[in-house]
C-alpha cells in the first residue's frame, strides 16, 4: 500500500498529486518530485530513498545502490523493536530519530 504523502524536506507531497519522480540523483540521495500542478520538491538523504522505496523500490536495486551484506539486520532486529516501544512510551520523535540514525547507508553513497 502506497503512502498518503512524500515527504520532501519540510514539505508533504500528496502522494495522489505526484506526476513524476526524477531518480537520476539518486546515488546522490537526492529525487525530484514534480506534481500534476507543476510544483517542483527535491527530497533529500533518507527521504528521497524512502520516496522512491514507496513508488518503486525496485529502481533501488542492482548497480545503483548496493548495502554491505546485513546492513539492514541491526536496523530490523534492533532498531524497529526500540522504535516501537519509544512509540509506546509517547516518545514518537525520537523514535523517528532512532529509526533514521540505524538505517544503513548504501555503499558509494554520497
């Protein structure tokens, strides 16, 4: 299920009004989302991967971005577990900030 917004800095992006997402920058975490109105957003760093995880993660993989093998095991054994209880105890932004700082960063990433 695709997400209600796009998140690009400090704006949301209706997902339903996204028309395009440039992903050319990508190896340089960076995407441009254009809307059907033809307003521009360029998302940055974890939000342009997560921008493009949600419209189509495929384009991540191959050459263009590659993880050392089990990067993602710390984020997804340790990482989601004490982002959920920071959540349960009413600490939702550094939850967030939990989840950010232990996502991996591919290799080559600039």
């Amino acid at each position: 299920m695709a997400p209600l917004v796009l998140k690009a800095g400090d704006k949301l992006v209706p997902f339903h009004d996204v028309k395009e997402v440039d992903i050319s920058c990508v190896e340089y975490a960076e995407v441009t989302i254009t809307t059907h109105s033809g307003d521009i957003y360029v998302a940055r760093g974890f939000d342009a991967i997560e921008a493009v995880m949600a419209i189509k993660p495929s384009a991540l993989e191959g050459r263009r971005l590659k993880w050392q093998q089990g990067a993602w095991a710390f984020h997804n054994l340790v990482g989601h577990p004490l982002v959920q209880i920071l959540a349960w105890m009413g600490f939702k932004k550094r939850a967030i900030w939990l989840h950010d700082v232990t996502t991996p960063t591919p290799r080559g990433f600039r």
